[in-house]
C-alpha cells in the first residue's frame, strides 16, 4: 500500500483527521489547479475542491488498494468541473487565447504552451488510467521516475517509457484536433499547469467541509429518502385531483347532452298539429348541431386531461442522487441549436489551430485548410472544406490582427423562425453567431475584413 491510501487507511479506520488533513495538503494544488484551469474561475475551482474531497472522505474505506490516489483526484476534478459547466449551460470554452500577449518576447513555445492551458485537462481525461496516474505523478506530483515506478509497481525505465508513450499520446490527441505541437510544447504546458496553486489556508478549509460532510452523510441520505416519498405522495394527489375533476367535468356535460336531448324530443312537431313556423323548424335544425358540439367538446376535454396526467407524472418522478455518470454532451433540444453547438465548437478548435500555427511562423496566421494541417472531417462526417472556409481577405493576417475574421461558415443556415445564421472566428480565437433576416452579412463581414496593407518588420511581425 503506498503512503497516500496508508493515509487514506488510518482516516478511513480510526477517524484520523490529521492523516485527512495530510492528503489533502499534498493533492489541493493538483485538485483546485485542474478545476480552475477546466472553469476558469477561482470560486468554482474552490466548489469542485470541495466537492472532490468531501467524495474522497465518503468513499475511504471503499477504494481499491490499488487506487493511484493522485490519478484519482484528477480525474474527479476534471469530471466535477466539467458536469458543472454543464449543469451551468456553459459549453462555450473560455476565449483564453485572448490574453496572450502579441508584444511578448517569451519564446515561441511558451507561447504555445500558454494556448494550451484551457485544453491540459481535457486531454489527461483521454488517457487511459495507467498513462494519466504516470503524467500527473511526473509534472503535478513531481515524481522522479523511480518514485513512479515504485508507486505503479514497474521499474525506472519502465516508468519513463510510460510518461514518453503518454506525452506522445496527447500530441496526437492534440493533432486530431487540429493543433500541431512538438512533445516539448505540451511538457512545456503541462509544467506550466503544475504552478496553478490552490489560494493558501484551503486545505485547512476544504478539510473541515469534507470530514464533516462524512459525517453527516447518513442524515442526508434519510433526507433524500424522505424528500423522493414527499414527490411521490404529490404526485399521487395531483393524480387523484385531475380525475375527479375530469369525473365532475364530463357529469356536467353529460346532463347538459340529456337536457339537450330531452328538449329535442319534446321539440319534435307531431304531423297532426306541426306548426310551420320558422321558431319550431330553426329548433329541430339546431339540436344535432348543439348535440355534435358537446360530445367533441366531451373527447377534447379527456384528451386533455390524459396529456396533463402524462405531462405530471413526468414531472413528478424523483431525479437520481449521486450519481457518477456524466451526463452527455450537452446541446439545446432543438436539431437546430444542436446543429449551432457542433458548429462553435469546430470553430473554436480551428481558431486554437491558427494560434498555435502562429507561434512558429512569425505571427503570421495561415491562409489554407492545407497550411493548417488540417484534412480532417466534421463532426457530422463531412469534410471541414464544405462547411467551412477562411475569409477572404485582402492581406495576410497576423495574431495581432485581433478584431479581424479567419474563419466563417460556408453558407448560412436557415432557422425555423425564418432568419438566417451564420458562425465566424476572429483572429484572438472568439467565436461570434450572427442573425440575419436575409443571407447577406457583408455589412458584418466588411467590419472583420483588413483595409490596411501591413507589412512585417524585420522581425516577421506587422
């Protein structure tokens, strides 16, 4: 058993706080680092550090012995802050490019390394375990390789062949997306993400909030129990109020058809007697109709109140608790805002592909699918060529060129409320939807298009 879960052991067995508070000084840098990096900001950094140390605390005495605790914490952090993005609506990756500085004199591959920061963690959740425990021991734990080694129960060589095979998969992770880095560049933004320090005194405090959290798990799971009985009983009484309202509706209509079809009866003129005049024929002429209209009345009204009871029941049933599945990628219901998100995301993939592109040609942004790298295809299958382009533009553009636009959708997409759509990325990696009443965006595209002929310095930059 290594040091962590002999920690881990003694909290879980003898309720030793100060072996708790020892863990999670040791991994609050990796958790609160991870969980910021993925939101972007520092109060949900410290909500998904809590979170993941208050499950830590409820499931000591059931990790496996196995368990790399270090791996483990990551890979909660990553999961905790993505579902809260989610839960939150907020699918739109942060436009961090923007805060590279174009003026800087840091080497190129800093550069590139700062424009992989919002990406880090996402790709460490690709890896498969074993890879992912070697990389986070190696540039967050800071593990030298014979401490891995000793950690997955391999030898020194077998642990640097690990990480060397791990970094290797991550540049391919990155160069399925379109963004062409050297193993040395991600080392580089993985050494980068490992100074993202947790704000001091939070261990102190996520310690408190996860230990007494174990604590008192019992009482909220009797909660939750009582909470789902309380739905179950409100739904059961709205259940029973709907129909004894649809029994009192349809009794009223029905005396009102019995009424109906006694007058009619009692309406009808005798052949002997029958007046011909036009009061006793417009009543025998009426009275189906009225008929007619209270039974279609009668259906509408049961069809209605089977779609409410449907529609609460629905409504009614109680949500999972705790649970440890990801929901899906989240898109808006609609085909259509689906259609949208598929469409930011691709465009904000092939704006970060741009950047870094930059970095290693004297800030000078490419021009071609081709100088890109990238032959790829859309999430849909089609080819990137036939949905999307590079704007034309009357010079070539540099990263300085920030208000500038590189990328647009080929054709724009016709809503169901009639306007037209269509997707743009600006030179500093945002991504803009634009509406229209017609197809035409000129006035927005001429906006984004360069008037100026810039010529680099000596340099290479504008």
């Amino acid at each position: 058993m290594n040091d962590d879960l002999t920690l881990l052991h003694r909290y879980a067995k003898d309720g030793d706080e100060a072996a708790f508070a020892d863990l999670v000084q040791r991994h609050v840098n990796l958790v609160w680092g991870a969980a910021q990096r993925i939101t972007g900001d520092a109060d949900q950094a410290r909500d998904i550090a809590q979170i993941v140390f208050c499950d830590l605390a409820r499931k000591a005495k059931t990790l496996p012995a196995a368990t790399v605790l270090a791996g483990w914490l990551h890979r909660s952090a990553s999961l905790a802050a993505l579902k809260l993005l989610r839960t939150n609506i907020r699918r739109q990756e942060r436009e961090t490019l923007a805060m590279l500085d174009p003026t800087s004199d840091s080497e190129p591959t800093h550069r590139a390394a700062q424009a992989l920061m919002p990406y880090v963690d996402e790709a460490l959740a690709s890896l498969p375990e074993g890879d992912r425990n070697a990389v986070v021991l190696r540039f967050f734990g800071g593990q030298n390789f014979a401490q891995i080694g000793a950690t997955l129960g391999a030898t020194d060589d077998a642990a640097q062949k690990r990480v060397s095979r791990a970094v290797e998969k991550l540049r391919a992770h990155f160069q399925h997306r379109g963004i062409n880095v050297s193993q040395g560049v991600i080392a580089a933004g993985l050494g980068i993400a490992s100074t993202h320090a947790a704000p001091p005194g939070a261990a102190l405090f996520l310690t408190a909030t996860a230990v007494g959290s174990a604590a008192s798990a019992p009482l909220i799971t009797a909660l939750v129990a009582m909470k789902t009985k309380l739905i179950l009983i409100a739904a059961i009484a709205a259940t029973a109020t709907l129909a004894l309202w649809e029994h009192h509706q349809i009794a009223s209509l029905q005396q009102a058809n019995a009424r109906l079809i006694q007058s009619q009866s009692s309406s009808d003129p005798d052949p002997s007697t029958a007046s011909t005049t036009g009061s006793t024929t417009q009543t025998a002429t009426d009275a189906p109709l009225e008929l007619a209209r209270l039974r279609a009345e009668v259906r509408e009204l049961r069809a209605t109140v089977k779609k409410q009871s449907a529609a609460l029941a629905i409504q009614t049933q109680p949500h999972p608790v705790n649970s440890s599945v990801l929901p899906p990628e989240e898109f808006p219901d609609t085909p259509e805002e689906a259609v949208s998100g598929r469409v930011i995301n691709t465009l904000k993939n092939l704006g970060l592909a741009a950047r870094v592109y930059a970095t290693t040609h004297a800030g000078k942004l490419p021009a071609t699918f081709e100088e890109l790298g990238r032959d790829g295809q859309h999430s849909d299958g089609s080819s990137l060529e036939d949905k999307f382009e590079f704007l034309p533009q009357p010079r070539p553009l540099f990263d300085t060129d920030v208000d500038l636009i590189i990328f647009r959708e080929k054709t724009p997409r016709l809503r169901a409320n009639g306007t037209y759509e269509r997707t743009y990325t600006h030179v500093d990696g945002a991504v803009q939807r634009r509406s229209s009443p017609t197809p035409d965006f000129s006035e927005y595209e001429k906006a984004g298009t360069a008037t100026d002929a810039v010529v680099p310095n000596a340099a290479g930059r504008p």
